[in-house]
C-alpha cells in the first residue's frame, strides 16, 4: 500500500497596506483582533513566509510597525523565536512571556492568548498536534496526549535546539524538498523540540479518558499487558466489573469499545519501535507480532490511515536520516 502523500502548503505574501496586513494576519492567527500602530504614510511594509506538509510548516513573519492583538493556535504547537527584542506573549495573563532574540520558546496551547509585538522579525514552526504527540508519546513510551512543555528549559538544549534548527530550516523552506527527506527532517526537529521542552503527555486526557474509575483502570491495565494476548473477558476482570458494564462505559465515555482503545495502544507502540529500529536487522512483522498483531494485512492498511504512511516507510526512515 502507497503512503498518503501530505499536500505541500507554500505561501509568500507581502504588501505596503496595514488593511491588507491586518486582514491577512488575522486569518492566520485565526483572529478578529489583530491591530497595527500608527506608521508613515511610506515605509511599511509587511511579509509572510511559510513552507510545509500537514505535519510541519515553517515560517517567517515580519511586520514593520507595532502590532497587538489576540492569536488562537488552533489545534497546532507552535515554536517561535523573534530578531530582536520586543514581542510578549501572554500578556494578559499573570506570567506574560518576553521573547528574547533568537531564543525559542513554545505559545500557549489549547487557548487563546494576547500578545504585543515591536517592529521586528519572528520566525514560527508549526507543528501538527497529532504528528508531536505521537513524536512526544514514542519519547516517553507513553501513549499521545495533550502536551505540557518546561517552561524554562536548560539553556544547553535550547543550544543544541537552534543547531538542529539551523540545520534543516534550509530544506523545510525550499518547496522543492522532496518528501522523503522532508520527512526526516520534520521528525529530526520534532523529536529535537520535544526533547528540549521536556513535552510530556498530560493524563487523563487524549486516549486515557475521564470516565470511571473502572474504565481507567481498565485502560492502565491494557496499556501496561500490551504485548500479551488479551480478550475481553481478561480485561473486565482485571478492572472488576461485568463485560456489558465496561462496554458501556467506553461507549459512553470514548465513543469505542475496550478492544479499540487496546489495538490503538499497540498501532502507538509499533509505530515508536519502528522509528528507532534497524531496517537491516528487523522487520515489520516482527515488531507488529511482538505487540499481539495477528492480521498483519489489516494491521498495515489501519496503520497507514491512521499515521498517512504504511510501517514500513516508517522502518526505513532511520536509514533515510
């Protein structure tokens, strides 16, 4: 089965109008209150710089004038790092966050927030958030959830951070990059980013729920038995309570049913092993039987849906990098 291919989004606009930039920056941040400060009747001008895949997109902003207003990051984590001295994030909040020149740091995600900005260059990497909870979930052999990021990471890794960074941003911005090496590199700065963050997944929420407590007990127990093979029946009486009830309390509360849930948990752990083995030492079937997969064609196609690639373009990307 091919991989699901992720369009490439290449946008470069630019413009002397505060209108025009205004409207501009508001459907990018996802916003109805982006303002411009007074600026000469000659000299402003505006650019927007952005090249990426569903997974990642990097970009460039520059606005010659001060701005203020509100941005909504949507599902997306967004990293960014200004020129100069003068942007602040955050700034309704009791802990507002002033960007120090040419080091990153992450916006606040889930939530809308304020921030004010003097005349100066910022440049943003986007990520998917499904794409770096899986990256955050393989790091921490735990399963992809909503992430929680060091405020104040250790200076050292915010170095070795910009050095990944300036490594890759040449390709990830050139739109000819083909997309097995862009790849690599969306990974190669993922896992960079996460890493310098600490990005951990935040229980209860994402694939652990907020139901009952027997339904997260159930779900630890699947979660920590993975590798054995489990029916039903062994999970309602390690929660200890009726299959019918634990049934339909997933339902209820997720939507699915206790043997989905467990065959997600396996898709995560395959996919975090894959990433790390040797294509030239193992195989797919290997990791995917040591999870209990036993239809490996069925596993293949619902890997690929859910990941936009099949298991073994994730194996071969180590040799790729």
């Amino acid at each position: 089965m091919d991989s699901v291919e992720q369009p490439l989004q290449h946008v470069d606009r630019h413009g002397t109008a505060v209108d025009e930039a205004v409207a501009f920056y508001e459907h990018v941040y996802g916003s109805q209150d982006i303002h411009i400060g007074d600026t000469a009747s000659e000299g402003f001008s505006w650019r927007y710089r952005a090249v990426g895949d569903g997974d990642v997109t990097v970009g460039t902003s520059s606005v010659a004038a001060r701005r203020w207003g509100t941005i909504d990051p949507g599902d997306d984590y967004v990293l960014a790092w200004a020129s100069a001295p003068g942007i602040r994030l955050d700034t309704g909040s009791s802990a507002p966050v002033d960007m120090l020149p040419g080091v990153p740091v992450m916006y606040p995600a889930g939530r809308d927030f304020t921030f004010s900005a003097a005349p100066t260059v910022q440049h943003l990497i986007r990520f998917d958030r499904s794409f770096l909870e899986s990256v955050a979930a393989a790091r921490q052999g735990d399963l992809p959830a909503p992430l929680q990021f060091a405020r104040q990471p250790d200076p050292d890794a915010l170095r070795q951070l910009r050095a990944v960074i300036a490594t890759a941003a040449g390709a990830l911005l050139d739109p000819t990059t083909d997309r097995d090496r862009r790849s690599v590199l969306n990974t190669t700065v993922a896992e960079a980013v996460a890493a310098t963050f600490d990005a951990r997944p935040v229980p209860p929420t994402g694939l652990l729920s907020d139901g009952p407590a027997t339904m997260r007990l159930a779900q630890e127990w699947m979660v920590a038995n993975a590798r054995r093979p489990i029916t039903i029946t062994d999970v309602s009486v390690a929660a200890g309570v009726a299959v019918r009830s634990l049934q339909a309390s997933f339902r209820r509360h997720t939507g699915s049913s206790p043997m989905h849930f467990l065959r997600q948990v396996r898709l995560h752990r395959v996919r975090a092993e894959l990433s790390a083995a040797d294509p030239d030492t193992t195989t797919v079937a290997q990791i995917a039987v040591g999870w209990g997969v036993g239809h490996l064609g069925r596993f293949s196609g619902t890997y690929a849906a859910t990941f936009g690639e099949p298991p073994s373009v994730t194996l071969r990307r180590r040799r790729s990098a």
